[in-house]
C-alpha cells in the first residue's frame, strides 16, 4: 500500500490551508453547477466510488452519488445486505478486496474503530460518511456554507471563519465532536450547551485544546453572541431506545426564536438534516429568514466533490 494515500476519517486528518483549497474548489465546482457547465475530472480514466452503508441516510447518499456522476466517475451502492462488513469475513479482508476494485470508498457505518480498520488495509483512500463519533462532511460543507454567506474582506475562506463563535445546543454527539475538532484547527470558538450526562468529552472529541470550546449550562447563553447557532436531532440513528428519555432530557434545547435573538443580528441558523420541527429546533426558526439548512445541504454536494478531487487528484489549480 502507498504511504501516499490519504484518508478522511476525521476533521483533523486535513491541514487548515487544505481547507482553505477545499473551500475554493468547492465554490469553483458549484459555480459550474450553477451554470450548468462539464466538469468531469474523473471521466477518464473512468474513477470508481464505492459507497457503503450500515446507517442509511438520503443526503449522504444523493450527494455522493450525484456528485460522482457529475464528476464524470461511476459508483457502486452496498447496503448492509450486501456488503456484510465485519460479518461474513473480516473487515481488513473487505478493505483488501473492494480498495482493488474501486478507486475512493466511502463508509457510512457506527463505531469509528470500524472505518478505521478499514482504512488501515485499503489501497485507496476513506471517507467517512459518518460514524458515531464523527461527521467530518458534514462539518465541511457547514463551514463552505459560512464562507460563502459570510466572506471575508479579504476574500481568503479562512479569514471567514477564524475568531468565528458558533453555538452548539443539543447532544454532545459525532456532530459536536467534529466541531470541536474544527474549531481547534481552524482557529474559531464553540459555544457547546447539553443536559446533564449528554455533555461534549474532549478525550473522545481527539482535541488538546481546551480553549476552542466554553460549556454553558443554559443554552440560551450559549447562543448569546455567536455567529452562527447550530444543532441536531436529540436521537441520533442507534439511540432510538433511549427516545423518550432523551426527549424529557432536552426539553429546554429547542433553539428558538428567543434563542436566535440572543446571537448577533446577521447570525445564521444550521441542522444538518433531517430536523424534528418542535423539538430540537422551532419552525419559526429553521423555516426563517435566518435559517440556511437548505444550502448547506446542497453544499454536502459540492464540498464533498471538491475533496474527492483533492484525496484522488490532488491539489488542482
């Protein structure tokens, strides 16, 4: 296997001025998007995607999917029926078979030691579509979103998001872990509110920087301030049992208007999808004038077709 290869597993597996070229070519491929305009870089050769999943999922799918085809690649679609990762032989067994036959694959699985694995015995590089611990695409294409709603003056992405406050009010899960990872890298500030036993554990999050993040008991002053406020649903996929307990835990973390009034004017309001209106977030909020959760989806799109440029292609002028 090369030592070349490289993998995206977690948000800090990429270095800040890589997210600086990713966040261009993710503006530069939607702006051919947009104007309908070829751009097939992977058309010929022909490059392949395999596409697993263990945790179903409609954004995760259509954007890679799509986005591998516009790109003028071809995809392979396995779901837990067909793939039988870990069960009918052992994972570093199907690392070692679909990396000969493809050329990227994205895993949308549980445990990150899983993926992982997976990893460590490919010939190709790994993306992670999502795990219980982490969700780097998603956190990729939030922060693309920032960028583009709110550029810097000097027009260089990174400016956009350094010294940023973004508010995290809901479950200390694979989501908030990643913003901290973010955060720390890219040099802004997470606001992180949580009930009691569902708080964000920095060991987990992989971060040394314990400055990145401030915990608030009270949501609402965690909100007070931020430039971006963000949250998601209170069960995630594989907690369903714990549902009901979960909903009287959270009761208090709906991300309200009161809420929003707390953040600075021009704030903005996330969810990576799909949003329980009335529980994790009102539908004044997410269906408001400063809501923008229907362009950071399509945005999974295009970040994500920029990075399987980069991690196949490499840094592309």
């Amino acid at each position: 296997m090369s030592t070349s290869i490289r993998h995206y597993l977690q948000f800090k597996d990429l270095g800040a001025e890589e997210y600086a070229h990713l966040f261009e070519r993710a503006a530069f491929i939607k702006r051919k998007f947009k104007a309908v305009e070829k751009y097939q870089p992977f058309a010929d050769p022909d490059r392949t995607l395999a596409m697993i999943f263990e945790k179903a999922s409609t954004r995760t799918r259509v954007s890679f999917e799509a986005g591998m085809y516009q790109m003028g690649g071809s995809v392979v679609h396995l779901t837990t029926g067909d793939s039988q990762l870990g069960r009918a032989e052992p994972i570093e067994d199907s690392a070692r078979v679909i990396s000969r036959m493809v050329d990227l694959v994205m895993i949308r699985t549980f445990e990150q030691a899983k993926i992982e694995r997976f990893a460590a015995h490919s010939r190709v590089p790994v993306i992670n579509g999502l795990t219980n611990e982490f969700h780097p695409c998603q956190i990729l294409a939030d922060l693309f979103t920032l960028v583009e709603y709110r550029p810097a003056p000097s027009g260089k992405p990174l400016d956009a998001i350094r010294g940023k406050v973004v508010a995290w009010v809901g479950d200390g899960n694979n989501m908030a872990n990643t913003w901290l990872q973010a955060a720390e890298l890219l040099g802004f500030t997470v606001h992180v509110s949580t009930p009691g036993g569902y708080e964000v554990d920095p060991v987990l999050a992989g971060i040394s920087n314990r400055g990145c993040y401030k915990v608030f008991k009270d949501p609402r002053e965690a909100c007070r301030g931020a430039d971006l406020v963000t949250t998601d649903v209170w069960t995630s996929m594989g907690f369903e049992a714990e549902n009901e307990v979960r909903r009287q835990a959270f009761a208090q973390w709906c991300v309200d208007e009161a809420m929003m009034q707390l953040a600075k004017p021009d704030a903005l309001f996330m969810h990576c999808l799909p949003a329980h209106r009335g529980e994790e977030v009102a539908a004044e909020v997410i269906d408001g004038p400063q809501s923008v959760v229907w362009d950071e989806a399509e945005n999974r799109m295009h970040a994500q077709k920029a990075l399987m440029e980069y991690l196949l292609l490499g840094r592309v002028a």
